[in-house]
C-alpha cells in the first residue's frame, strides 16, 4: 500500500494541474475586439464587442458588409446557424455579402 502522503501529493498535483487548465483556457474564451455589420446609409452599424469563441450570430438579411476588427478568426456561414462550413475572415479583413436573396440567410461564429 501506498504511504498517505504518496496519495495526497498526487491528489494535490491532479487538482493544481486541473486549476492551471481551467485558468488559462478562461483566457481564450473570448475574441478581442468587435465585429462590424453594415447594412445600409440609413441604418446604424451592429457591434458585437469581444464575441466568445464557438457563439453562432444570425446575420440580418440586410446585412451589406462584415468587418472583423478582432484577434481571432471569424467564419461566415450561409445558414442562420452556423451548422455548414463557411468561408474565414480574418482578423483586420472583411466580407462582402452577395446580393441579398441569392444563397439565402447568413451567419457567423468566433474561432
């Protein structure tokens, strides 16, 4: 049998390694920055201020052009729940939205 103190150093380790992967992975949670959604002259711009990674956002149909002015990668999905594959937008890129009407609702997620 193992010595008590054997047990409890490696209980200790397990939990201070556990503690470390919790507090670091809290750091990447969330993009920083915003992204951008302009639709019209007459409409104000939509701004999703530091967006959390793996969150989907349905586009308006008016949506005209997205901007993403954050550190992380966004995708576009053209269906209003990010389910299919998308096309990536790059951090400082934007995107250009075809006609509306032509490939139906969009979407985007974070990461």
């Amino acid at each position: 049998m193992r010595p008590i103190s054997a047990v409890l150093s490696a209980l200790s380790a397990a939990a201070l390694t556990g503690a470390l992967v919790l507090a670091t992975a809290g750091t990447a949670l969330a993009a920083t920055g915003e992204v951008v959604i302009y639709k019209s002259e007459l409409q104000r711009l939509e701004t999703y201020s530091n967006p959390p990674n793996g969150e989907c956002y349905p586009l308006p149909g008016t949506v005209h052009i997205l901007l993403n002015q954050t550190d992380t990668e966004v995708t576009i999905h053209a269906d209003p729940n990010c389910m299919f594959p998308g096309v990536p937008v790059q951090p400082d890129h934007g995107w250009h939205a075809p006609p509306s009407g032509i490939t139906g609702p969009f979407s985007f997620g974070i990461g």
